[in-house]
C-alpha cells in the first residue's frame, strides 16, 4: 500500500506561493500520492501572524488540490502533545496505512517527536508567508473593504491594558488629581496606556513622570486594585481595564507640573475632595479611600 504524504504549514498567504506548491507537490509526487495536508491553528485568531481562519486556508488549498485531505492541526505548548496530535489524527482518518512527513522552509521537524518518518526537502528560494503579508497595501476596492468589515467583525475581543496612579500626601489626608485639556471640569487620576514591551509598574512610574514631572521609583508603588473602565473610546469588541497603584508623596522636594495633556493638577481632600470625576475614576476613587483608610487604621493600631 502507498505510502501517504504529510505536509503541515501555516499557510498564512492570499494564494498559495511557490514554496507551498513546490511542497504540496514533492508530497504528493505531482498528485499520484494521497496527501494530508495538516493547517496549523492558534488559540487566539486574526492576528497579525495568523489573520486567515481554518475553513479559509482549507478551501486555498483544496481549490487547487481537490483530492487532498486538509484537517486542522492546534497548537500546543509541548512538542510531545503536538507530535502526539498529528500521529493519533493520521492513525483516525487513514488507519493503517504508513505515512511521510515533508518539511520546507522554516521546518517543523525539529519540533516532531513522532513515530513517523520526515523528509527535509531543500529550501526554496521565494519570497515567506511573513514577506507575503507584509507586503500587502490597501487596495480602493468593495472585496478588499469588505474583507476589512470582515476582520474587524471576527477579531479576537481586545483589552487595552492601561495604567491609574493616586500619588497621597499621608501628613495633610491628601490625593493629586488633575483634569485633562479633552475632559474639562472631570477629574482623574494621571494615567495612560500600558506600552509595548513594558510591565504595568514602569508604565505607571512612566505616564506620571509625563503628566505631573514626579519622579517614583517602582518599588514605592502599591498595587489597589483593578478596573473595567467605561470610555468613550470603547467599542463592542474592545475595551479598557486598568491596573490601579498608590505612592506617597514622599518628598518636600518633588517638583509637580501639569505636563502632556494634562491641564491642571491639584491637591484634594482624600475625604472631602471632588465628586465630579471622569469616566471609571469615581470608582477608583471609592477603591482608593477604602484602600488608604484601611492602611492608616492599621498602622495607628
């Protein structure tokens, strides 16, 4: 009985490119083989890297490749599980028959701890699904801004991580706030987004440096709590949550200025201070008080 062919790959592309097809080809010895072709499958979809669903690849591939068989292929943490995955789902769909895995570019056979046999064909020299993609412009068509409505409607629910810092003066009872030039007569806490490659502490030390000049070292921070916020800025696929830190201002020294888009920055009454806050500080605000009284009774105690 003929051996059946085996290919895995990504095929994150608008058209199957040459180095696919020279692939697909060499597995299947120009369609005289059987051939599975096995579509890897990220936990989290339409992604940069992964932007094209199963059910999408699957029907690229068997538009050119009527005959094969295309199964969906998850990834997995361990090499062992995912080996294990391709030989259980080889032994279900064609049992008892041999198979040989065909790597290309990029290979996925140092990865595969199975029991069958692989092929390492030559690398072809073309251009990558990664060079693909990022070669891709906008195009001023209706299947193209469909295609956009499309991604946007199926994207993975998005959490924009963001970051809110109560800096207190414990000897007066008192809260820096400040209101920003968009959001006059609101009040709030300085803030801003988490940036990419940081942690939620060097984000907080970071936007309060760029909104109020006050220098805090990490390690004077103290986590309170976290919070879904409502904002403007939300959208039913998207949204805010954010991470909630207290410092004490503990420095006669420190010099305050309202910088970046913050307009104004002032000292309030923890206890007695302002009710008019921006969206999703009042409950900060709520959490904070509670936190700070919480912290003072325990240490007069």
């Amino acid at each position: 009985m003929e051996t059946v062919g085996v290919v895995i790959g990504r095929f994150q592309v608008p058209v199957l490119h040459e180095g696919h097809r020279y692939l697909i080809d060499e597995a299947s010895d120009v369609g005289k083989r059987e051939i599975v072709v096995f579509i890897g499958v990220h936990p989290i979809p339409n992604s940069l890297e992964h932007p094209l669903d199963f059910r999408m690849r699957a029907d690229m591939i068997l538009s050119k490749y009527p005959k094969a068989i295309v199964l969906p292929l998850f990834d997995s943490p361990s090499d062992d599980k995912w080996s294990e995955q391709i030989d259980q789902t080889l032994r279900q769909v064609l049992p008892y028959r041999k198979f040989m895995l065909y790597g290309g570019r990029d290979s996925f056979i140092p990865h595969y701890k199975g029991v069958y046999p692989t092929v390492e064909l030559e690398k072809f020299q073309g251009d990558s699904g990664t060079e693909i993609r990022n070669s891709i412009t906008t195009v001023n068509s209706e299947d193209f801004r469909k295609g956009l409505i499309y991604a946007a409607k199926t994207r993975w629910p998005e959490i924009k991580p963001t970051v809110d810092i109560a800096i207190y003066d414990k000897k007066q009872d008192l809260v820096l706030l400040g209101q920003k030039k968009s959001n006059e007569g609101y009040w709030r806490f300085p803030g801003g987004f988490i940036g990419e490659g940081e942690n939620a502490e060097f984000s907080a030390c970071r936007e309060l440096k760029e909104e109020t000049s006050l220098i805090i070292d990490t390690s004077k921070l103290e986590y309170i709590s976290s919070h879904p916020v409502t904002d403007w800025r939300n959208t039913s696929n998207s949204s805010i949550l954010t991470f909630f830190f207290a410092a004490d201002y503990y420095s006669d020294n420190s010099y305050i200025e309202a910088k970046d888009d913050m307009d104004i920055l002032e000292w309030k009454s923890i206890f007695d201070g302002p009710t008019n806050f921006a969206d999703g500080h009042a409950a900060l605000m709520v959490d904070f008080i509670n936190w700070y009284d919480k912290r003072r009774s325990f240490k007069i105690k």
